[in-house]
C-alpha cells in the first residue's frame, strides 16, 4: 500500500507571495492532518480534516488554511509569506482520526524556504 | 491546551547499550501517547504507541511504559543498533469530540556511538 505523498518536497518563494502544498493520503484513510516543523518550535499542529470538513485548528494566524476534496486529498495554502513561514510542512493521515483509537502516518514533508 | 515535555535533548550512547527517553505531559484527559522516529529528511515514522489503559507495551527491542499518576511516559531502546541513530520525538493527543492534534515533544537525537 502506498504511504502518504506530499507534493512539492522542495519550494523556494519570496515574502508576500502565497504558496499552496498538496498531500494525498493513505488509501482508505480519510482524516489528513498538516504540522509545521520548525528547530525552534519543533512540531506544531496546524488543522485536520474529515470528509472535506475542518474538525480541528491549532494556532497559527488565517494566513494558513487548508481544504480537503471528496477524495481525502488535501491541499494547504499559505499567503502574504513572511520569513517566518520557512518550515518544513507535514501532512499525516488516518483512517478517521478518532484521538485514542488511531494511527497517524507522515508523509515526508515539503521543504518550504522563503527568502 | 497540553504541553509535553521530553528529556534528553541528545543521548549517546555505546552500540549495544539501552537507551531512554522520557516525556512528561500536562492534559490528564490525554489519552494516546505515540512514539515517532525520524531520519533525516524524512517524516516522523511511528515506532510504537500505548493508549491509557495500558501500562506497558513492547515490541521487540523496543517498549514503552506509560504511568498515568504521574503523566509520563518513556521510550526504552535495548540492544541499541547504528540504525537507531536518528530524532526521536514522543506526542500525546487529547480526544474532545473529533480529533485533536497530536502534540509533540521537542525531540531527543540519539547518537549511536560504534
């Protein structure tokens, strides 16, 4: 079965340009999560989704958001960037996402600089 | 909202030696606790987990231990290999009605020394 594929691994962009990643989960599953990796913060929850709805938003400013389609592929968008934004984004997938009863698996990031 | 402490930062340790690593979380109603390793330029690979009514799991080389009293929970690592070289990063998730992000530790980078 395949894993969780992230698309781009690398994006180079400038300050106030936006930029949108993509994830596409594992088949079957149905919950896509996003987490910015940073040195300093380390691993931060952004948003999950379910069957194309936001059930869950960690504390990151509007200028992240994110949408899921009807087939669990999700896409994250960042505008206005700041430099701020250079991370490393990961997108994680479950079969429902049910805290306690689930696994989630990682994609292998997209790399994101802005300069 | 939870936060998750875990200890050491970097451990090096002799190749065939045990090795430790310990996290402390604040939320009593977390309820699963994962445990994630991570290569470099790869995502967080998940290892092994325990879920809350369990007190110990174990899975070849590798256990977890989880004590629910005091909020923390350890990742033990026997018969250590150079191919354990790699970050380590321990999570809890809190399950209030639909999923709630998993919050994570800030990682341990364990150096295995040949």
């Amino acid at each position: 079965k395949a894993g969780v594929t992230q698309t781009p691994r690398y994006l180079i962009k400038t300050r106030g340009q936006q930029v949108t990643l993509s994830c596409s989960p594992i088949s079957g599953h149905r919950s896509v999560s996003w987490y910015q990796q940073t040195p300093g913060q380390g691993l931060q929850f952004l948003f999950e989704y379910f069957s194309e709805t936001q059930r869950n938003k960690g504390n990151f400013p509007g200028r992240f958001s994110g949408r899921q389609f009807s087939n669990s592929r999700s896409e994250m968008n960042v505008s206005t960037l700041e430099l701020g934004d250079s991370a490393l984004y990961l997108c994680a997938s479950s079969r429902t996402g049910t805290g306690g009863t689930d696994t989630q698996y990682f994609g292998p990031g997209t790399r994101l600089t802005v300069l | 909202g939870e936060n998750v402490e875990q200890h050491p930062s970097t451990l090096s340790v002799q190749e065939g030696d045990s090795a430790v690593i310990k996290c402390t979380y604040s939320d009593s109603a977390s309820n699963y606790f994962p445990w994630y390793k991570q290569e470099l330029g790869k995502g967080p690979q998940l290892i092994i987990d325990i879920r809350s009514n369990v007190g110990e799991k174990k899975d070849q080389r590798i256990a977890v231990t989880l004590n629910k009293t005091a909020k923390h929970f350890s990742l033990h690592i026997t018969e250590t290999q150079p191919e354990d070289s790699a970050v380590y990063f321990c999570a809890a998730l809190t399950s209030r009605g639909g999923a709630d992000g998993l919050t994570f530790g800030k990682g341990t980078h364990l150096i295995i020394q040949p």
